[in-house]
C-alpha cells in the first residue's frame, strides 16, 4: 500500500465513513460468506474502516470481529460503535496475530496493496484461517494497476490476473466457491470467495 493511501484514509475519514454508511452493495457477498462462519464465529475485517456497513452487518448477525484499519481515526469510531469487539490501529501488510478465524474478510481494501504484497498478505491470510474457514475479499478483473479517484484526490489500485489468485489458492490450500468478474450487483468490483480446506 503506498504510504499515501494511509494518509488519504486519515484525512478523509469522517467523508468516508458518511459515504460508506449510505453504500452497502456487498450484502448479498455477505450473506454467502456467512454460510460459512458459525454463530460466534470470529471474523478479522482487514481495511474494516469505521465498521459501517460490514461489521455492523456481521455483528447483527452473532459473529465477533477483529478489524484492521490504517486510519486512527476510522478505528476509534469502530470502538465507539462496538467497544466489545476489537480493533487494531494497524497495517495488513505486517499481520502478527495469534488467533485464527473463522472468516476473513478484504472489501475495497487488498487492491490497495501493490501486486507482490498481494501475495504475502493472501498467504498470511490463508494461514490466520481455521480449516473450513471463509475468505471474501474483491479485486480488479485482469492484472493491472491504476489510479481511481476519491475525494479529488489520486488512490493507488492494483490486481493480478484471475489464474494468479488461483495459483495463490492451490499453494496456500484455498478452494475457489465462486468468482464474479465485474459483478454488476457491487458497482463492478470482482469478488472472490474461497474457503480453506
């Protein structure tokens, strides 16, 4: 993740959790990805922002969150809203967590990271998962990297090529459920479901 992608994060924080509130586009995602994290399941939520929409969803629904944001900002309004649950001031690319999960999820948030840490944090993931545990996380749909807009200002994105994400599931014991490319129900985002054997 460039450097300023975390600042961007900070500044905008409060514009951000107002828009994010008001989008949830990824409920149908959601509902699948809980078919397979049991009532009281631990979910960690990497790039969680201020918990709004996907936390709250998922605690509504009996699971325990841990999230992972770079902003401090969004962080303390995510334990404002749910102080029972854990948050973590942090950066997914230095993941040093002791628990597994029984779901991981990565929304709007992995594409941040530049191609070769992709790969480190897909296979940190894959080892912070239980056996059967579920992974939700979405991408661009070819190799590329590009630069979008938010706020009027540039944010950095970044995807491999489908058979690299796959190739990172066989090696790290990830089985693909189901892979949308431009899924026209989240605004074009390619989402990806996987569970690890």
């Amino acid at each position: 993740m460039p450097d300023r992608i975390a600042e961007h994060y900070e500044r905008h924080a409060r514009a951000f959790d107002e828009a994010r509130r008001q989008n949830f586009v990824e409920r149908g995602w959601l509902d699948r990805f809980l078919l397979g994290v049991p009532k009281n399941g631990h979910v960690l939520d990497l790039g969680c922002g201020a918990g709004e929409p996907i936390a709250r969803y998922l605690i509504d629904r009996d699971r325990r969150l841990t999230g992972i944001d770079v902003s401090e900002r969004m962080i303390a309004l995510a334990r404002t809203r749910f102080s029972r649950h854990q948050w973590i001031c942090g950066d997914m690319r230095e993941l040093a967590l002791d628990t597994r999960f029984h779901g991981v999820i990565a929304w709007d948030s992995l594409f941040h990271l530049r191609p070769g840490e992709q790969n480190a944090a897909l296979a940190k993931v894959a080892d912070l998962l239980e056996p059967g545990g579920t992974l939700l996380f979405n991408t661009g749909p070819a190799q590329g990297e590009a630069m979008g807009c938010q706020f009027g200002e540039e944010l950095y994105h970044a995807s491999l090529a489908p058979a690299e994400y796959r190739a990172l599931f066989a090696e790290h014991g990830l089985l693909e459920v189901a892979f949308a490319p431009e899924d026209v129900m989240t605004g074009g985002r390619s989402v990806w479901l996987a569970r690890k054997a």
